[in-house]
C-alpha cells in the first residue's frame, strides 16, 4: 500500500488509527473521577503530542540514519514559529501560507548553518550547532527585540495585536488562526455517560499534517537515500575512501531535518499565537534528543513515542500538587497517609523532572534501544511462532530473547 | 528505486483514506452553546494558580502558591477568615463564592511564556478553571494575559512589575494589582532626592530583557527631571552571573550613583559584586559613592545579605506596614506557615480575594460582568491602604514603600526597613502616558469566550 512494504504499512495504520482516535484514547477516565488526573485528551496536550512527534521525527532522520547529534534544533523550532506569527500579523490569520513560511524559513537557516557545522562530525559537529542555537536565542531574547528594531518581542514573546495591519485579513473570518475559516480552536465535546471527549480542529490539522510526515520519513527510511545516509553512520571514513562525497547527503539530512522543525514550530504557532524565545534554548533542544533516545533512536515510531512521554510528564505530573494526593491517599488512616504523601512528593508537581530523569535512567540502562525495544521485547515473549518453536528454531528465538550487544 | 504500483483498488482505498482524513476537522465546527468559557454549573468553581514552580524565581512562586491557599481557605469560611474582616466590601461571608465551593489547581510557569501558556490551557481546557492567577515574571505575565483574553477567562496577574503589562499590552480580561517601574521611579526620585542631592552622575546596569529597559527608561527620566546627569546604560545579559566586568569600569566613568535595574538572581549578584568592589566605601565628584536597586523583593534580599545594607529600593508592599487589613493577612499567614508573606505572596493573595468579591458584587461568573464590577473599584483593608483599580488600564494605584536595606537587621525576615510611604497622588499618570504605549493602546473588547 502506498509504496510501502507490509510491515511499514502496518506500522503506517497503526499510527493513523492512534492518532485518529487519540481524543477516545488519552480520556481513558471518567471525568470527575480520582484518575481524571490523567486523562491528557484535552486539545492543547493533544497538540503539543502530535506537533513535538513532527518535531522528533525530523530529527531521528539525522540523528536516526546519520548518527550527526545536532544539538541545536530547537533553533529552527523557534525560527519556524516566529516566521508563522509574522504571517499572522501582517498577511492574514489563515494557517497554510503561515506553515509555509516557517518551513521555508528553518530551511534556509538549516542550509546555513549545515553548511558550516558540517565540516566537523562528532562532538565538534554537536558543539558547532549548540553554538549557534544559544546565538539565535540570544538574538531572539534581547539582541533583535530592541524598541528600535523589534523582530522577537524578547521575553515577552511575539505575538498578534488588534492594531497588526493583517492586510489579508476579513471581518467574517475568526480573529484566530484557522484553515480557510475554520478556527483552530473550535473544539466538539461528545459528553457519555462521565466520559468525555474532545475533538478539536486545531488537534486533526496537526494529526493530519503529523500523518503525512510520519510517511514521508518512511520514505525516506527505505530510500537509496536513507541507505546512504545509514552508510554515512556505519563508517563514513570508508564511504569517502570509496570515492563517494557523503556531504551534500548529511546536509541534505540536515535541512530535512531543519524543515521538519520550522513546520513543527509553525504549527505550535498556528496552535497557539504566540512565539516565545525560550523554544530556542538549548534545553528545548535537549528535549528533543531524549525524546528520540528516549522512545528509540532509529526507528520509526520511537521517537514519536518518545515526544508523546514527556510531554505527558511535563503537563500532567507537574500538575498533582498535595491536596491532589491527599485524596489519592485519603482512605489511609491519618498518620499513614501523610507518610505517603511525603513519600510521593518529591516526584510530583515541582518534582516531575525528576520522575522524568528516573524513567530516562532506567530506560537507557534496561532498554538502550528505548521504548520501541521494550515493545519488541514484549511483543517476542508472546510470539506464537517462538513458543512453539523446536530444535534450531528454538535457539533462534532465545537469541531473539536476549538483547543484542 | 521505488515501487510502483499503482491499481485501481489501491487509489480507491487511498482517496478513501485521504477524504475521511480531510473531513474529520469539518464535521466539529460546532461549538457548545454555553454563554461564557468554563461556566461554573456544579457545587464547585476551579481557580486556576500558575506560579514558576521550578526555575529562577521558584522560591517567590512557592510563596505565591501559600497565599492563594490561604485565601482559597479564607473564602470558603475555614481559618480565621484574614482579610475578610478587614475589606473594605462586605459581598464575600466565607461561604465560597455565590454559593459554590472554591477549588483550585496548580501549574508550573517555569518562568518560561510557552510552558505557562500550556500550563495555563491546560487549566482551562483540563479543569475548566474560570480565572487565572499567579506569575512572577512579567514576560509570562503579558503571555498568560492575551492567552486568557483569546480564551475569554479572567487574569488576575501576580508579580509583574513592567510597565507594559497594564501599557502597550493591556487587555479587557487582565487586571494588575502590583505596582509598575514607572511607580517605582517617581517615589524612589524625592526620597534619592533629600538623600544624594540633585548633582549626582549615575550609571545603569542594566537586564537586557523587556522589564529592564522599562526600568531603566522610568528610573533614569524621573531622575534626570530632578537634576541627576545619567553617564552611561550598559546592558547585561540575563543569563549573566558575573558582573565584575561591568562593574570594574563604573569606577572610572566619573559615575558616584550605580543604578542596577536587575531583579532576583541577576540582582543578588550583581549587587553583591558591588559591595564587594568596594563601591560603596569608595569616595568620588567629593561624594559618598551610592547603589540604587529600583525594584526589592524580602527573597532577593535574603539572598544578598548583609550587602543591602543601605541601599534604596522601591516595593509593592511589605508586612511591617501598619493598617489592619495587613496585620491580619500577617497574623492568618504567619500562624500558618510560620514566617511573614512576601510581597508577591501578598499581591497574589489580594488578587484572588479581589476576584471573589467581583464575582459576588455582579452576581455572576461571566468574565464581562466581573471586568465590569472591577472597573474603577474602589477598596481598602487587603493591606496596601486604600486603593483604586483604574477603569481604563486595569492598573491599581495605591501607595509605594520606598525601602532601605537594614543595617543591623534582627533576623532573616527584618532585612529591609520602611523609608517612607510615597502617597498615590505621586505616583499616578495619566493612561495613555507614552511610557505605557501612549494613546495607540487600548483594552480592546471583552472576551466572554465559547
């Protein structure tokens, strides 16, 4: 189907059901219940999924196949979003042109500065790119932000006043970004019995769009193209002393990649108007990075798993505080429960980075391959085809057991 | 090489696939039908807290989280009730408000304006939280307030201190109660004024991020007008935290005040290095050599210790001020948590009471009407004196402490001391000032949302 083997059009499908159904999916409890806490189906968490494993995707294309550690990529993250808001305030509030430009834009910047971080790999390749997204945030916070010459809007992020001359711009249309009028904003509730579900507009343009690019990098995945760059990871030096120049193929990657981090960015733009210069930060550009170590580095879907886990952690952890866990806790007698209570504490609210570095440590320990690996591993102990296997075959199924070195 | 191949079932079954994937988003185009975003309709109403839990100003977001909590308590008639008994309006009687439970939910700022604007959606969106609260930055602040606007809730803003929060980027659902740089110059000037005389030579330092200019532009046209000569502004960046080498040559720019325009960490440093230079003993134009910090905070001066002895500074409030409504919000928080409110504990604790009574005054959560019974309020028993929420910029006037730096202080909460208490006439303005965006910036419309 579409060009794709049957294990990549079954992966294909999966993620298209996933993220079709998310708003049923991530509301698994029913409102008002002790576990709402975690339901994450409401449209803004919902977004931020998709538009982050946009965002992972393009970056396990380079650092996935070429094993190039950028790690600056936050840079065309924010340089996309900024692009978008320009658009919203002078053209028109419509998404597509706005989605446009900040790919464009990333592209270019990732053509610039490829060309130049590429000379070096390794740890000097990794440097070079942090050097230059620490600059564009700079830039961005207070360099291009001046009263006199005012690009970012700094600190206080970028975004769209009543008085913006959006040229483009019809009273009839929503005063908010929208498709062709359709306001990204403008979310159905279906209401069941406790439950309920929400199925925002904003959510599916990004679901839609995250789709599409989950099956362009299958593409390139299969392609000569990714053979060559997965060549370029296993030993470049011997590709280059076979006479080929793996260069233009890295910074092909490069701007892949780039792109697919200004879309990102634009789309968050779309989302939500406002771009802020803290998207640039090298922290945002680490998160990146663990999410795709994080889900699986290589692989198809890790690193959407990957964007999809720590983003849960980031908005749903960081929000139980102790009167939350004091009714979690409250059928406790008094003195126990305020033990678990303290027990609990230091990993939420405040503490969900810790949780999150807990998980990371031993999913890199246990599971280098990252979730995706233990998914596998799962996915072999059920295996019909091993458990029933005899003589040989049986061999070759405890060798599938054990990791790899 | 690719594969090709293309069939007649197989493009049916994709244009299918690719159809029902573009009309998903065009069959939810209906919003629900309630009259306003997140209408309370249980027993309960969520207020929604976003305060920087992690981050460079975690320390004073903890103190703002106290405070709330302690005023939700207050308004569902549990404690001692604080400043209830003191406030100036009576509509609120410790049965919640109109009737419902007050709940809350919390979320971390990070004092970044993306992750508070998702924390801040997420509230809405998630909990259905019906006001929004907290912030001790005033980038995040200006970010939260447009995204409450598009949202149609209410933002009572916490700490923020530009003025562009209630100037350029003011908007119909977002209300400061803090004070702003441009307050904080016109009643630092006279007080500097009687102190250092009118001939002085001052250099600024600077945070190069939007607050520290409107510092910076406020600070140095209210002394400029009193007679002072500004030598030199130099621009840190914010992520400094050495500054010896913008201070080493301060000595010899002729300068004899040092105006550091910094808040939290940027100030601990920058004025510590100060004092360790050896500024402050330092003789020059025939003239004692003086530091100015525009804009104090209690943690700010906890972190920098004994250097503030001396040093001048402006603040929003302090909990030596003697009225009632101050000494019962230091007494219900003092027995609480043991230790006096901070300034921004204060404005945040003010805020959600301010926003309770609006609601009860209306006789409805609809953000208009609350914005409306907001407008021109006039109150006084939260602590600060009497006070007026100025209709055409949601800013509130009421007086400024001007604050010096103990010199033998008693404990680790006695750090500063009340220099005097500049009376609000001083520190007004008119709204369309062109400090605060000029006559371009208006409020815009009200937001009711859904």
């Amino acid at each position: 189907m579409l060009g794709l083997n049957k294990h990549d059009a079954m992966l294909f499908v999966i993620v298209l059901i996933l993220t079709l159904l998310a708003p049923f999916l991530l509301n698994p409890f029913p409102q008002g219940s002790s576990l709402a806490q975690f339901n994450a189906g409401y449209p803004d968490l919902m977004q931020r999924f998709v538009i982050y494993g946009i965002f992972a995707i393009g970056f396990n294309i380079l650092f996935g196949l070429t094993g190039y550690l950028s790690f600056g990529h936050a840079a065309f993250l924010g340089m996309g979003s900024y692009a978008a808001v320009w658009i919203f305030k002078l053209l028109t509030y419509n998404v597509v042109p706005a989605i446009l430009l900040s790919v464009i834009v990333a592209g270019l910047f990732a053509l610039v500065i490829g060309y130049i971080s590429l000379r070096r790999s390794g740890i000097y390749f990794s440097i070079l790119t942090l050097a230059f997204a620490q600059m564009s945030f700079a830039l961005a916070y207070s360099v291009l932000s001046n009263p006199k010459f005012n690009l970012t809007n700094g600190e206080t992020g970028l975004q769209v006043y009543s008085n913006d001359p959006q040229w483009l711009h019809r009273a009839s249309l929503p005063d908010m970004p929208h498709l062709f009028g359709l306001s990204v904003r403008s979310t159905y509730t279906l209401r069941m019995n406790g439950w309920t579900f929400d199925f925002n507009s904003g959510y599916y343009i990004c679901a839609a769009i995250m789709i599409l690019m989950f099956y362009l990098s299958i593409r390139i995945f299969r392609s000569p193209f990714g053979m060559m760059l997965r060549a370029i990871k296993s030993n470049q030096q011997r590709l280059n002393y076979t006479g080929l120049n793996s260069r233009p193929y890295t910074l092909a990657a490069f701007v892949i990649s780039g792109m697919y981090a200004g879309l990102a960015g634009g789309l968050l733009a779309a989302m939500d108007p406002l771009a802020g210069a803290e998207r640039m930060q090298w922290t945002a550009s680490g998160e990146v990075v663990l999410m795709t170590i994080l889900g699986g580095a290589g692989t198809l879907i890790g690193p959407v798993l990957g964007a999809g886990f720590i983003k849960y952690f980031e908005n749903i952890f960081s929000k139980i505080n102790d009167n939350v866990l004091h009714q979690w806790f409250a059928f406790l007698p008094d003195g126990m429960e305020d033990l678990m209570v303290t027990i609990v504490h230091p990993f939420i609210g405040k503490g969900w980075n810790l949780t999150l570095g807990l998980l990371f440590m031993i999913v890199v320990i246990f599971l280098p391959g990252g979730l995706v690996e233990g998914g596998q591993r799962v996915g072999r102990v059920f295996r019909r085809r091993d458990r029933k296997a005899s003589g040989a075959e049986a061999e070759a199924a405890r060798q599938r057991r054990t990791p790899a070195e | 090489m690719s594969k090709n191949d293309l069939t007649r079932r197989g493009v049916l079954k994709t244009g299918a696939v690719a159809g029902a994937g573009l009309a998903v988003p065009t069959i939810f185009t209906a919003g629900s039908a309630r009259a306003f975003t997140n209408e309370p309709t249980g027993s309960n109403v969520v207020l929604g807290f976003n305060v920087p839990q992690t981050g460079p100003y975690a320390d004073e977001g903890m103190d703002e989280l106290r405070a709330q909590e302690l005023a939700v308590q207050h308004l569902n008639g549990e404690g001692d009730g604080g400043c209830l008994a003191t406030f100036s309006s009576k509509a609120l009687d410790g049965t919640g408000i109109l009737g419902k439970k007050v709940t809350f939910v919390t979320g971390d700022t990070q004092t970044k304006s993306d992750a508070a604007r998702a924390a801040a959606k997420s509230m809405i969106e998630k909990d259905g939280a019906i006001m929004i609260n907290g912030g001790s930055s005033s980038g995040v602040a200006v970010a939260v307030q447009g995204l409450c606007q598009e949202a149609g809730i209410i933002f009572m803003a916490g700490l923020t201190h530009s003025n562009d929060t209630t100037g350029k980027d003011r908007k119909k659902n977002g209300f400061r109660h803090f004070f702003n740089a441009y307050m904080s110059a016109a009643a630092l000037a006279p007080v500097l004024e009687k102190a250092y005389g009118t001939d002085r030579r001052a250099y600024h330092l600077t945070a190069d991020y939007t607050w520290g200019w409107t510092q910076q532009e406020s600070i140095a046209a209210s002394t400029e007008a009193m007679g002072w000569e500004t030598v030199e502004n130099v621009l840190t960046p914010l992520a400094a935290t050495d500054f010896s080498s913008y201070i080493a040559p301060v000595l010899n720019s002729g300068a004899d005040v040092l105006v550091l325009n910094h808040y939290g960490g940027n100030m601990v440093n920058s004025l510590t290095q100060a004092v360790q230079f050896g500024l402050r003993d330092k003789q020059v134009n025939g003239k004692n050599f003086e530091i100015v910090v525009p804009l104090y905070s209690e943690l700010m001066a906890a972190g920098a210790g004994a250097n503030v002895a001396g040093v001048y500074g402006s603040m929003n409030y302090n909990w030596q001020l003697d009225n009632e409504g101050s000494k019962a919000f230091v007494k219900s928080f003092g027995e609480k948590y043991g230790r006096p409110p901070s300034n921004s504990a204060q404005t945040c604790y003010a805020q959600v009471l301010l926003y309770a009574d609006a609601v009860a005054r209306a006789g409805s959560f609809d953000p208009c009407a609350v914005a409306e019974a907001l407008e021109g309020f006039q109150f006084d028993g939260l602590g600060n004196g009497p006070t007026l929420y100025r209709a055409e910029d949601h800013q509130c006037f009421k007086d400024v402490l001007v604050m010096k730096g103990k010199e033998a202080p008693a404990n680790e909460f006695d750090l500063l001391e009340i220099v005097d208490v500049t009376p609000v006439a001083q520190v007004e303005y008119p709204a369309d000032h062109p400090m605060f965006g000029g006559a371009e910036a208006t409020l815009g419309e009200c937001n009711p949302g859904a």
